[in-house]
C-alpha cells in the first residue's frame, strides 16, 4: 500500500520495482530503488498504519464489549448460529427455542453385506477392456 500505491503520508510515489521471474514456481523479487534513510521511512509509516488500524480494532471491540459477550455466550449454547439469531443478539433480543430434530435412526440389525435389499452399483470393466483382460495384455 505505501510502496506500491503510494497511499501514504510519504505522498503519491511508488517505492521499488517488482521483478517477476517463474522458475520453479513463482519468485518475486523487488528491485530497491531508495536510500536507505527513505527505507526508515517507509517502515515508520507502515507501522504508524498497522498501529492505527490496531487501535481502531481494539476500540471498536471494547465499545461493542457487552454484544461481543452476548454472541459469545450464544455461541457456547447453540455452538452454530446463523445470521438472523445474531441480529437478534446484537438488538438484545432472546434467542428462539432451538427446534429439536429427532435423531437419525440407527440401521437395523441384521442388515448386512450380503442383503439383497442394499443397493450396489454395478462393477464394469474400464473402456476398451471386456472381462478378463488385464490392463498389461491392452
């Protein structure tokens, strides 16, 4: 963002040329083209913008404190909730009843492998082979 868009305080230039080379892979490389005291410069401007998003982060999460626990508390309950029940959170109202759904049943005993009443597909041999081929006489 600062040294290839030039949006920072540093004004509207692009710092470094990227180099692209495929050798294996991708490989990037950047061509340096600034002194060393415009290198500070830079590293002093991308940490004043990782620390203002930082704080504007930690700010956001403390003034939303209370709903930021509510949410918490819903999820620890209900382990999923979905857009609407954290809309009702976030106004502070309850959450509905969970609707219970009857657990699956269990397959009944006796139904094994050999069932005739399992549905298997069927097995045929790959294209340009007949029964009994094998894959090395092709």
């Amino acid at each position: 963002m600062v040294c290839e868009w030039g949006m920072s305080d540093l004004g509207p230039l692009a710092y470094g040329k990227k180099e692209e080379a495929i050798f294996l892979g991708r490989e990037i490389a950047q061509h340096r083209d600034f002194s060393e005291a415009t290198a500070v410069d830079i590293d002093k401007e991308v940490k004043r913008i990782v620390s203002e998003a930082y704080e504007k982060a930690k700010n956001i999460q403390n003034s939303h404190r209370e709903i930021l626990e509510t949410i918490a508390q819903g999820l620890l309950e209900r382990e999923v909730l979905d857009a609407n029940e954290v809309r009702l959170l976030i106004e502070g109202k309850p959450l509905p009843e969970k609707v219970r759904t009857p657990p699956a049943q269990p397959p009944q005993q006796g139904a094994t492998a050999a069932d005739p009443k399992v549905a298997r597909p069927e097995l045929r041999p790959a294209p340009g082979f007949t029964r009994g081929d094998s894959p090395a006489k092709a």
